[in-house]
C-alpha cells in the first residue's frame, strides 16, 4: 500500500512538473549571447501591455490620476529590481545605462500582466501561506538586439513569470521582474 501510495505521489509530481514546464525559453538565436562579457542596454516597452483585458494606460486611469502620474516613477522602479539582480546573477552581460559602452539592448515586452493584489498578501501571510500569494505574473516576449548591426540575435519567450506579494505595486512587480532576471540568467542553449 505505502508503495503504491508513494509511485502515485512519484507520478503526480512529475506531471505537475512537466505541466508547469520553463517560464523562460527560447524561441529564436542562441542564448549565449548573454553569457559573453559586455554590456547591454535595458528596455520595458509597455506600449502593447494589457492589464485584465485593458490596455495599461486605461488601467492605469481606471486607478485614477495617482496611478497615471506615478507610473513612470513606479515602473523605472520595478525596472531597478531587473537591473539589480541581472547583473548580480549574469556571468556575462551586465545592463549598462552607458549607451556608448552597450553592444546589445535587451527589450522586454510584456504583453500580459496581472498586476497580483495586496490584500492576498497580507491574508496569506496571516495564515502561514506562501509570499507568492498576491505576486506580479508577466508573459511576452523578450528580444536581445545587437547594436552594432541593430538585428535580433535572440527572442525569448515569458510565459507566467511570478513574483513575491507585498503591498506596493511598484515593490510587487520590481520582485517579479527579480524573478525574470534569475530565470534569464540560469538559461543554457541546446
């Protein structure tokens, strides 16, 4: 019984695994490109995010006029959390916002954000529960452009990269772009 019982256990969890597959992969070029020392350049085009079913700008007004005005302070922010741990993390590349010493930019698209919720965060950690609970999913696209021949050398694809809950938006998706940095590091071509 207590055998049957643990390849049942064995099965489900290698099912749930393979369900949940990578969050980061490659869809185009070689990956390497971000393991050779140089630097790159950073950025988040939101001009095709949607929130929900809204385009970023009317979530963002649905929110109110705070929302709209803080934004780009809020997503510079976020963004800040990316750098930080990228650069920790990468063997190779570093982001640079030197734009004369940067061979490649790398541009995330997120085409899909769920911007998480405060309010599950502070429940869930009531509760003992898990400080995803609440976190910043993102998916979309990710292309890593070489500078000196403006082509793209690698497209990577998110698929549901989740961070940490907290209760600032800006702190919400900055650990969740945080994850994406880990996530993009550890990539390997095949």
């Amino acid at each position: 019984m207590k055998r049957t019982l643990l390849l049942t256990f064995l099965c489900l969890f290698c099912t749930v695994a393979v369900i949940a597959g990578k969050p980061v992969t490659v869809k185009s070029g070689k990956v390497s490109v971000l393991k050779t020392q140089s630097k790159s350049l950073l950025e988040i085009d939101y001009s095709s995010t949607k929130v929900g079913k809204l385009p970023l700008n009317e979530y963002l007004k649905e929110r109110g006029d705070d929302y709209v005005k803080d934004w780009p302070r809020e997503s510079e922010t976020a963004a800040s959390y990316f750098r930080e741990q990228f650069n920790k993390k990468s063997k190779g590349t570093k982001i640079t916002s030197d734009e004369e010493a940067a061979s490649y930019k790398i541009v995330i698209s997120p085409k899909f954000i769920d911007m998480g919720n405060a309010g599950s965060f502070f429940v869930t950690m009531a509760i003992g529960g898990s400080r995803k609970a609440g976190g910043v999913i993102m998916s979309g696209p990710i292309e890593i452009i070489d500078l000196a021949t403006n082509k793209v050398v690698c497209v990577l694809y998110v698929d549901d990269v989740k961070g940490k809950g907290h209760p600032k938006d800006a702190i919400r998706m900055g650990m969740m772009y945080q994850e994406l940095a880990k996530k993009m590091c550890k990539l390997k071509d095949k």
